[in-house]
C-alpha cells in the first residue's frame, strides 16, 4: 500500500466567476481550506498565475504560489496552523518577493513578535512578509460564492 492522501470532503466555490475546486484532507480543517479560497480569490487579481498547492521543486509545497516566467516563487502565500521554523525557511529560500501569511483568529502582537524573532531582519523587509488574520466572525458570511474578500473580515499587518 501506497501512502496515499485521502481526502474527506470536496468544495467548489465560485470565485470572481471561475470554478475553483478544493480538497479538504483528513485532519484538515474546513477553515484551513476556506482561506486557501479566500487568499486566491484576494491576490489572484495581483497574479493572474496564481495556482493552489502546487509543488515547486522545493522543501516545502506552498498553498499558493504564483511563479514568474523562470519559474521562481514571485508570490507565496500559507494558510492556517504553519510553524515558525517554515515561514523562516520560505522566507529566506523560495525567493518570493511576497509572502502572504493567512492566519484564522489569531493574537496578532504574538505571532508578529515571534515571526520577527525566527525570521532575520534581512529576509523581511518592509512590505514583504503580511499577515492577514481573520475574524471569528467572517465564517458566518463566508459562502462559497465570492467575487472580493471584504476587508472587515480580516485585520492587515506588515511583519
């Protein structure tokens, strides 16, 4: 037997007119997945190339990635429960110039503190690393139609 992924529960949305289908793994939260959409639907206007979970050669799979035309990471964004250690590596090895961190109703101060102490001050500079924390409340309205990401379900902050 293989080591296969198994998946529990499949979601299509339907994000600024295109069909956009998911998978929700075993163990994987439904939050984990609507972010995934969320993030696409919020920087794919930025990165019309921007794909979900698409390996890239590297170490880590990112849960979204935009490439360039040499194939390099311009964009890289990660959904959900994602240690220190990996956003310190993503931020000094994939060689995006934006890294987009979702996160779903976190203690913001917190993590920002933490990701600046893992992450030397030269593989972040201003603009770079962002975290989009979203509220509780956001789930409630989250359907599986959308054309934006409204900005009062989420608070913005640059690391």
């Amino acid at each position: 037997m293989g080591s296969s992924v198994y998946f529990s529960k499949t979601y299509h949305f339907r994000i600024a007119g295109q069909r956009v289908t998911l998978y929700k793994k075993n163990g994987e939260s439904y939050e984990h997945v609507l972010m995934k959409a969320l993030g696409y639907a919020m920087f794919r206007p930025l990165f019309p190339q921007l794909e979900i979970e698409r390996r890239i050669g590297l170490r880590y799979k990112p849960d979204l990635v935009a490439l360039n035309d040499l194939g390099r990471a311009e964009f890289w964004g990660e959904c959900g429960q994602v240690g220190l250690r990996k956003i310190a590596w993503i931020a000094k090895h994939s060689g995006a110039q934006q890294l987009a961190l979702f996160k779903f109703n976190i203690t913001a101060d917190h993590f920002i503190a933490q990701v600046r102490q893992e992450v030397d001050e030269r593989y972040r500079p201003p603009s770079r690393i962002r975290l989009f924390n979203f509220h509780a409340s956001f789930l409630k309205d989250a359907g599986e139609e959308f054309d934006e990401v409204p900005e009062s379900w989420y608070e913005r902050f640059e690391i």
